[in-house]
C-alpha cells in the first residue's frame, strides 16, 4: 500500500546521509521533498501543512543543530510525526461494564464492512470472547448469506431472521438481537449495516436508527484504504452523522497510494482500531501506529513478526525444541517438517521477509519468491518414512528414487534436500556450543584440522550468497544487506564465540523464484 511513498522518503534520507551539517537550505529542501512525496501519496492538505510545519520547527532545533548526525535526527523526527499523525498509540476496544458489549459497523458498500466483520468476530473469539454477528445489511443481494458464510468458517453465530434482499426491518433485527445476545449468553454483539454507493440522507437516518435501537458501545467506520480523499470526505460524513468512535483500514493489501489511510485519523480526530491486509479471516490485527510508521520508512515490523511467529508455534512445539536444544538431542526431519509448516501458517514468506529492518530495498526481488518451493519440501518430507525422517542416513539411492516418486519432484531435489538438511543439523550443535549445551562445545572445537574441514568446498558457508538462517545462495543482481544482517559479518562474530566453527547456511532465492518452479 505505502510502496510509492517508502520509496520516495528512502530517497530523500538517502541523500541527507550524505552530509555532515545541515544548514536551513538543506532543512528547507528536504520539508519541500517530503511535501511533495505526501501529496503525490494522496495525503490530505491539511494534515500535509501540519506534518511539514512541525517537520520544519523541530529540524531547526538544538536537537539537529548540535546533533553529531542531524540526518538521522531528522530521520527520527519524521518517524515521530509520522505516529503523532497515525494516532500515536494503540487504542483497545472499549466494552461494556455489563454484557454484551454492542459493536455496530458502518461505511459505504463495498468497503468491506461484511468481510470485516467476520474478521472481527474470530479475532474476538480468539481473544476468549463470544461474538455473535448480526445481518442487519438488507438491502444489498445474497448480503445476509455473506455473513451466515463468514460466522460458519469463523465458528461465530449469526443472528439473521430476516432474508434480505430488500426484505426485512434492519432496524427491529438489531434491536431483537440484544434480547437474543442475553439469552444464548454472548458477550458481543457485532452489528453489520448496510451501505449505499455514495453519502445519502437515507443511509445515513437508518445507521442513525440502529445506533439509537441498540446504543452501541463502540461505531466502527469502516475505510477503504484504497478510494483516496473521498474516504476522508466520507468519514467526516459518519462522524457528523452518526457518531464514529474508531475506524478500521480495510484493503491494506491494495497498490494504491494509501494517503487517505495516514489522513482519516487526524482528520476525524478518532482512533484507527484495527487493520485488514489482506481477503482471508485471519488476515486481520490490531493497528499499531508506531509499527506502521516504521514500515513506512523501510525499518522493519519485527514485532508483529514475532507476534505472529507465537501465533504459528504452539507452545508444545516451542517447548519440544527447547528440550532439544537444552538437552543436546538430534534435529530431525520431524522437526524441520514442524518448523516448516508452521512458518506457512505464517502467511506468504514475502510478507515475512518484508517485516524485516532493511529489506525495502528488496521489494522487486521479495516480490518473486514463490511458496510453492516450500510446498515441495514438505512433500519431500511426508514421502518419507518415520524412520527415514529421524534418520537421514539409511536413505540409500533406492529410497530416494522411492521418495522422489512419491512427491512428484526429482532425485536431484531430494539430494538436495538431505544436503541442506545435514548443514542445519550442523548449525542446531553449533549454536548449542555457543549457548554452552552439552556436547556441542567441544565438536565444535575439536582441532583446526575440523575447521579446515568444515570450510572446504564451500559446504556450509554463508559468504556472500548466504543469507541468515536458510539455505542457498542470493540471486544475481540482490542489493547488500544491512548492517548486522550480512551473513558474512555474521559468522565473523559467532565464529568467533564457537572456536571460528560457526558457518551462516544459504538461501537459495533461485530456488524460490516463481520462474524457477520447473527447476
């Protein structure tokens, strides 16, 4: 969504780097870039004029003046305002002293309010809540089925008596559904209204008449980040005709400019609650003002990396790997198979690599990777037998061809496979050497001649075509890793903890290319 605008605030910074002091033509130059790349993202004029304003008295201050690097000062001022405008902190739903606590949502047709409100509900749900979903969306065809879908695959309750398609009184639904919430003991109510095609004075009476029926604890407006300054004009609309509490950025996901997303909350002075990227259920979280700022300005989304790395691995599976490590037993192909098909549960590894500090620079590249390499894998692994998955060993030329058969992919890939598979093994005791597991230590300090061993051919080192953590080598034309991320730099510091015998494994992005599934 921010692309455009993270492309051109990188450029910008990139030229400050350059220079020691910063005198208030440079000051002046930079405010005049950082205007332009706003609007041109479609940010609104307003919020344009007061970001710039605060951008300018603050560079002129002594924190830049007697900086020893005003670049990154200013860096660090535009991050700061970036927060201001996005909402500064995140914001919880407000619920209500006594059960349930009502969530009505509203905004046009075709913002998503349906979809998102299936959305929400298994995010409730999750959270330990028991939602129950309300159709009072009918006016728009097959709306109510829509909804009935959503709470089936979210496992969540719809109240739906009326059909729809123009059938029904929206307004008795919404106020039955509070009696019915009580009696099936549901804690939240998610009502979904209808929407028009544009503002209009019958819209907006009806969402004012479900508000009054059921008095809501939390109004909900639902933004198409995609739509531009019509959505800021539109929010303003509910807000004065309806009166929103907080707004959801739906469509993240989109290639649009995406202004109208950093405008809607310092326009409307409401909260921005949440976000949605993407068209599944769990494409859906809480948002995070600071974490968005930095994903605008290239620095990584660490936090909800990891947030959704907790999300993926259970805490049996985290725990059953502790044990390993601590207890220095093997790494086997069981595990690798865990790992890996809780990292697809991830989502697409493109977005996860994105989160990462510094990978902006690698969008054209990120944008190829293909998962289905990562589906091979696990075919390759579900080939195989119990025993040929804790013991590598035993498999022989004939198990392989058998195994080869049986996920539909080459001998080749197979090899390839175990090959990789014995260099992760190698770095699982490695690492357990450098936290002081049993046994590891001294393998990994044996003798020089080990060392000498353990670099030869290239086998297990990172170099330049390794990169942190998986194996392969980076495709022609990748642009260098940050600071602290280059593989090389990063088995000069463990080795040097482990004896010299750390060696970083390869990713092998060829391999992960979407021109190279024949490969």
């Amino acid at each position: 969504m921010f692309d455009t605008l993270s492309d051109r605030l990188s450029g910008i910074f990139t030229k400050l780097r350059g220079k020691g002091r910063l005198t208030d033509a440079d000051i002046d130059a930079t405010a005049r870039e950082i205007r332009l790349a706003l609007l041109e993202a479609d940010v609104a004029l307003p919020v344009v004029k007061a970001f710039i304003f605060k951008l300018k008295e603050r560079a002129r201050g002594a924190q830049v003046s007697q900086a020893l690097n005003p670049a990154q000062q200013i860096i660090k001022i535009v991050h700061e305002e970036l927060i201001a405008i996005l909402g500064g902190q995140a914001r919880r739903l407000q619920f209500a002293k006594q059960p349930p606590t009502v969530i009505m949502l509203a905004g046009l047709q075709g913002s998503g309010k349906t979809t998102l409100a299936g959305k929400l509900a298994r995010w409730l749900k999750a959270q330990g809540n028991q939602p129950l979903l309300v159709a009072c969306d009918l006016q728009r065809p097959n709306a109510v089925n829509q909804l009935q879908v959503l709470g089936q695959r979210a496992g969540v309750e719809v109240y739906a008596p009326e059909p729809g398609n123009g059938v029904g009184d929206p307004v008795q639904v919404a106020k039955d559904s509070i009696e019915h919430a009580k009696r099936a003991m549901r804690d939240i109510v998610i009502v979904d209204t209808a929407g028009r095609l544009g503002i209009d004075v019958e819209m907006m009476n009806q969402a004012a008449a479900i508000r009054d029926a059921v008095n809501p604890d939390e109004v909900i407006f639902v933004i198409d980040a995609m739509v531009g300054q019509d959505a800021v004009a539109t929010a303003e609309a509910f807000r004065d005709g309806v009166g929103i509490t907080g707004v959801v950025l739906s469509k993240l996901d989109g290639d649009a400019r995406g202004g109208a997303a950093l405008s809607v909350r310092e326009v409307t002075g409401q909260p921005i609650l949440f976000a949605s990227t993407g068209e599944k259920l769990e494409d859906f979280d809480v948002f995070h003002p600071d974490r968005m700022a930095s994903r605008i300005l290239g620095m990584g989304d660490v936090l909800t990396l990891i947030e959704q790395a907790e999300q993926a691995f259970d805490a049996d599976q985290k725990e059953k790997m502790a044990s390993k490590l601590l207890g220095g037993e093997q790494f086997t192909l069981e595990d690798f198979l865990d790992q890996l098909v809780a990292v697809r549960r991830m989502g697409p590894i493109a977005n996860l690599l994105g989160m990462m500090p510094g990978m902006g620079q690698m969008k054209d590249q990120l944008a190829e990777l293909d998962d289905s390499h990562f589906d091979r894998v696990t075919a390759i692994i579900r080939s195989m037998t119990p025993a040929e998955r804790t013991t590598p060993k035993i498999i022989n030329g004939s198990r392989r061809a058998r195994i080869a058969r049986g996920s539909g992919v080459t001998v080749m890939d197979v090899n390839q496979l175990l090959n990789r598979f014995e260099q992760a093994q190698k770095m699982m005791k490695q690492m357990g050497g450098m936290m002081g597991l049993p046994g590891a230590r001294r393998k990994a300090t044996k003798s020089p001649k080990n060392k000498r061993k353990g670099t030869k051919g290239g086998g297990g080192g990172g170099g330049r075509g390794g990169f942190a953590g998986l194996p392969g080598g980076m495709p022609a034309g990748m642009p260098q890793l940050p600071p602290g991320m280059d593989p090389a730099a990063l088995e000069q510091q463990l080795g040097g903890q482990s004896g010299g015998a750390f060696k970083a494994p390869k990713l092998d992005f060829g391999k992960l290319m979407k021109g190279d599934k024949d490969k």
